[in-house]
C-alpha cells in the first residue's frame, strides 16, 4: 500500500525498515569500530554477569572458589553501565560523535578501576560496615567520592540538567543538613562520611533503584528489545491494521492499539511516538484527520503504553521493589486503569469518525490477519510465555530470559525474517545503550534516596505534608498530583517516581490510602507531563512527525487525554479498581468505571453512541457538560473515601446524565426534521 500505511511492514516486518536503528542510535556516539566492540563486549560482559547471577550458576565459585555476593555483582553492574556512558553519551551538545574525546577516555578508565576496587574489597565492605565513615580506610573515603562525582555526571548526561541539579542539592544535603530551618533539618555528615554512606551502603547508590535494575530490569529492557529487532513492533502495527484499518477513523484506532503494546515493550512514550507515530500519523492524515489531532491522538496512545501490561515500563519494576510486593501484582493492578484510559481514547476516536464521517483504509491495501499471524505467530507466543512464567511459575526475574532466548531461536529459524549478524550487532549496541542510560539515571537517584535516609528527613518531609493537609485527604491528593506532574515535566517517568516514591507517597499512605494506589497514582502523574503543556515531549515530538506546531498540538492531546487526568484519583478513591477488595465490589467498580468513561468521552466529544452528535450549539454544549459530569459522577468509584455507596453514586449520575442523555435525542430530532 502506500506510504500511508504499513506497506513495508506487510511484505518485510522486520522493524528496522521503519527506522528503529536512527531513531533508538541518534542519542549515541557512533565512536568507531574499536569502541564499538568495547560496547558491545561490555554489554555481553554484563549480560553474562546477569545470568549467573539471577540462575544462580556460581561461575565465579567454579573459577574462584569464592561466591559472587548481591554487593559485588552489583557494582559489577553499575561499573560497566557508568563506563558506557562516558563513551556513548557526549557531555554537551557540541561534543564529538563520531570518537571518543580524551577526557571521556580518562573518565572511563577511571570507572573500571574504581569498579575493580569495589568488586575487590566486596567482602570487606560488607562485613567491616564501610559505611560509617570510622569503619573505611583512607583510600576508601577518596573512591567513595570520586565515585560520587562520576555517578552526578553520569546521571547528567543520562537524565539531563534537572535530573544532575535535583541530585546534586538532594545528594549533598547531608553536609548542610543543620544549616537549614528546624522544620527541615536533619543529621548532618562530613564530607567523607557522606561520601562512604552513598557509595557504600545498601540505602543510597546499591539501593532500591539499582536492586531492581540489577535483578528485574535488566532482563526485561533485554526481551523488550529483542521484540523490536526481531520485528516484533512492526508485526504489532500490522496486526493493527489487519483487524482495525478499515473501520471508521481505522488509522487511529491503529495507533491506539499498536502504540499501546509497543509502549508496553518500550515503556518510552517519545520512542513510541517516534516508532509507531511514522506509520500511523500519515495514515491518520490521509483519511481526512486534522494534523495536530493526528498527532495528538499518536501521543496520548504513546504514552498510555508506559502503562500498559505485561512488561510496562521499568518503573513498574522499581514499584515492586519500593512496595515490596512481586512484579506480577504491580501489572496486575494496572490492567484496569491501562484498559480505561485506552477505552476513553478508542471511543473519543470512534465518536470524532462518527462526527466527520471518516473512513478507513481500502481493504485491499491492508495486510490480511491471516497472513500477519503466519509471518508472526512467534511473537504472540513469546509474549504468551512470559506471562505464563510471570503468573503461573512466579519467575519474575528469570522470565524474560527465557522469552528472549525462544523468540531469538524461533525468529532465526524463520528464514524469511531470521535476523542477520549486523542487526544482531545494532541489538546487543541499542540494548547496551539503554541499560547504560538508565543504570546511569538510577544510580544518581539513588543518591537522592540516600541522603534522604542518611539525614532522617523521609519520616520528618511525610508529617509536614500530612500537617499541611490538616483532615483532607484529597488536599493532599491534589498537592501530590500538582507535584508530580511539575516533576515529570523535568525528567523521565522512572526519576520523578523515585523521587516521589521518597518524599510524597509514604505521606499519602500514613492518612490511609492503600500503598499501591498510592504509588501508582504518583507514576501516572509523573508520566502526565508528556501530553501536558508546557512541555508535553511526546506530544511535541508526535507534532515533529506530522509537521504541525507542537504547542497546538499539546493542547489537543490534553483534550484527548482528558480520561486519564481523573483516572488516578478513581482508583485511589477505591483501590478495587486495582483488584483490592471483595470480587463483588470488583465488579461493580469496573462496571460502574467502564460505563462512566463512555459517558464521559461522548460528552468530550459531542457525540452519543447509538444517538448521534449534539452539535456545538449553546444547548449542545450544555448536553455535552451534562454527559461529562454525569459520567465522571458514575465512574467514580462509591465505597470509599468520597464516603457514599454505590448506589448514592449511581442516582446521582443518572439523575446529572438524564438532560445530557434528553438533548442529544432532541438535537438527533432536530436535525432529522431539518432534513426531511
């Protein structure tokens, strides 16, 4: 078909043919063949060091005669992420790209002695308690803060300037800890002390962040991307097209269906958009869609995708660590969200199609499902596998190891579409990459995490927030949602959870609310940022790709997205939205959700299902308000701390949603005498 539509992908769905390589490479060095085998030798090392770990294989006790601990393996880790980063990523934005400069050289090679001298003395930091300062020798002090200073840097060029200035302040507060008002202070440090408790201790740099990178992500950033290089992103676009390219407005429900399970392998909304937003915006476009609304549409799609079960984002992962609890019950409780905030945005779509008669594709220029499956069917059965490992084996962290090894055998068996030695290369480059950026932008929250810790100031920041919301509960929703969206306008999903996860949830928690609601309405905050003006990244870059100007376009997917600013206080409101509670209030939660989200779109949109539009007149416009709030009325859940039941919900709704539901018969009658 063409250029509209996945024309490559149906004959060739290996997904570089739609620019993975430019688009995940770009942010990286292309530094020559010599460091390029660093990198890649350095992501097998790495790998390596995973597996024997998460297997427990015991290499090192065959080789050695001594055991790898949880401390050595992880400043293994964090030494080989920290020195690809010094040779993948440029410290400014004039800095070479094509080699690598000298004084990355020098930062690099300083990475692997400290590294060494860490993984050394293992043992002795372990049980000698290095982490009081009276405890370390010397020569550990100076590493412990020559490391520190690496870790900022490589947290800068990982995460940026907000994530370096965040850390930084936060990091060091220790040495001024006594210095500030009463209300704030905390136990001060010296220098060397601060120094040792960060590089040292199990709270600060080896802490939550880096445990569960070391022990969870790893294995899943590896599988996700093995999905990608083996074409899995493209068989997914296709397989979109397939069942919904011809339906009315078919592009964009294209986009919502295949930007949702492409975010669920990525967790990036702006790759996401970058990706799947190249196929589906110009297709969008061609069936008449507005290009801010095309845009718009492709990156509320993208960034639900951070969201969406089984694999999410590595920051369901971090959750599962800071609450304790297994991976499976974190993507457990985002299923309900997930799945309304994408039925809001199929809806709304639908409505729009509805209101602007827009077609889809020809069927004769789409691939056929059949055909799709029998290219791909090794896909659906990787991701078939995992869960099955996930939910049924509870091997949470030796799962995707296992799908990732079946999906590259299988997909090499298949002739057609077996990937060659070169793509073999961009993957393990790409997924070195990514493991080195990321471990670099949570080792340096970790430090925050640290400080925090070191100073006592988690407990003291908690009672001043619950102290400032006095007896309202949702005052302090509404603080901690303004805060997090203000973060995550600065940094990635992953470091403003963090932060948050430290500062604001343990607050929210003491007042009541159910750890995970918690912790899940601080991650979907966070990622809000992305659709929202002023910076709105995904949005913006979704507006790169449809040539139009990206502030119209933030404006439109907040619009859009309007479901998902409400959907978190849903479910903290009652967390049987997640799955917490008896079956029965389950169901009447997800029932009553369900129908007030359809409400609630076709008020957004100005168009009853089974009804018709309710046009943009002064009585429209009051029908359309009425649908919103009755269904906004409905969707909240009865139960729990809004303090009425069900069925005082259910009145209420029906009573605000009847005139809603009254004007758009009266404007379809309308309408149909003016025509007859």
């Amino acid at each position: 078909m063409s250029a509209a539509g996945p024309s490559a992908g149906a004959d060739n769905p290996r997904y570089e043919s739609s620019g993975i390589d430019d688009i995940e490479v770009q942010r990286y060095r292309k530094p020559g063949d010599f460091w390029m085998a660093v990198v890649f030798g350095f992501t097998v090392i790495a790998l390596a060091l995973a597996i024997n770990q998460i297997f427990r294989l015991g290499f090192f006790q065959w080789t050695t005669g001594s055991v790898l601990i949880s401390q050595q393996y992880i400043y293994l880790i964090l030494g080989t992420m920290l020195s690809m980063v010094f040779i993948l990523m440029p410290p400014y934005k004039g800095s070479p790209m094509d080699r690598v400069p000298l004084y990355d050289i020098v930062l690099f090679l300083i990475v692997l002695v400290l590294t060494g001298y860490f993984t050394y003395f293992g043992l002795e930091i372990s049980m000698e308690a290095w982490e009081y300062d009276l405890n370390a020798p010397e020569h550990a002090k100076v590493a412990a803060l020559a490391y520190w200073i690496l870790i900022l840097e490589a947290g800068r060029r990982a995460g940026g300037w907000p994530v370096f200035a965040v850390c930084a302040v936060i990091s060091t507060f220790p040495l001024y800890a006594d210095q500030v008002p009463d209300q704030i202070a905390g136990v001060p440090s010296t220098l060397f002390e601060a120094a040792s408790y960060h590089i040292y201790s199990s709270e600060s740099v080896l802490g939550i962040p880096m445990q569960a990178f070391a022990l969870l992500v790893f294995g899943f950033l590896l599988f996700g991307n093995a999905l990608v290089y083996t074409g899995g992103g493209q068989f997914f676009i296709n397989l979109a097209f397939a069942l919904l390219g011809h339906v009315r407005g078919g592009p964009a429900k294209v986009a919502i269906f295949s930007s949702g399970l492409f975010g669920s392998m990525s967790g990036g909304p702006i790759t996401n958009v970058l990706t799947t937003g190249a196929l589906t915006i110009p297709a969008m476009k061609r069936i008449g869609i507005r290009s801010k609304t095309a845009a718009a549409i492709e990156a509320c799609a993208s960034t639900g995708g951070t969201m969406m079960p089984p694999i999410m984002g590595a920051t369901a992962f971090v959750m599962a660590d800071f609450l304790q609890v297994s991976y499976v019950e974190v993507a457990l409780a985002a299923v309900v969200p997930s799945l309304l905030y994408y039925l809001g945005l199929y809806m709304q779509i639908d409505a729009y199609a509805a209101q602007n008669n827009l077609q889809g594709l020809p069927k004769e220029e789409l691939p056929s499902v059949w055909q799709v499956m029998k290219d791909g069917w090794y896909y659906i059965f990787a991701f078939a596998l995992l869960v099955f490992l996930l939910v049924v084996w509870w091997r949470e962290a030796q799962a995707p190891f296992y799908a990732t090894a079946v999906l590259l055998v299988v997909n090499q068996i298949n002739k057609k579409y077996r990937m060659s030695w070169e793509t073999f290369k961009t993957y393990l480059f790409s997924t070195g990459a990514l493991l080195a950026e990321l471990g670099g932008l949570l080792a340096a929250v970790g430090l925050v995490v640290g400080a925090l810790q070191a100073t006592g100031m988690t407990g003291s920041i908690t009672n001043i927030l619950v102290n400032l919301a006095g007896d309202t509960p949702i005052l302090l929703l509404l603080m901690g949602a303004a805060t997090s969206f203000i973060l995550g306008m600065g940094m990635t999903v992953t470091a403003a959870y963090i932060f948050l996860a430290i500062i604001l949830a343990p607050a929210l928690i003491k007042v009541g609310m159910e750890p995970i609601a918690v912790h899940m309405f601080v991650l979907y905050w966070g990622m809000l940022s992305f659709i929202t003006p002023p910076v709105a990244l995904a949005a913006f870059a979704a507006a790169s790709v449809a040539k139009c100007k990206p502030m119209e376009t933030g404006v439109e997917a907040m619009r859009i997205g309007t479901v998902i600013y409400f959907i978190p206080f849903f479910f903290v409101f009652n967390p049987a939205l997640l799955f917490i509670g008896t079956p029965m209030e389950v169901v009447v939660v997800i029932i009553t959700a369900l129908i007030g989200i359809l409400l609630v779109s076709a008020g957004l949109q100005g168009y009853l299902l089974g009804v018709g539009g309710l046009g943009s007149s002064a009585l429209g416009i009051l029908g359309r308000i009425f649908l919103v709030v009755g269904g906004l009325t409905l969707a909240a859940p009865g139960g729990g701390m809004l303090g009425f039941s069900h069925w005082t919900m259910l009145a209420a709704a029906v009573i605000i949603t009847a005139p809603g539901v009254l004007i758009a018969y009266a404007m379809r009658g309308r309408k149909a005498a003016v025509a007859g």
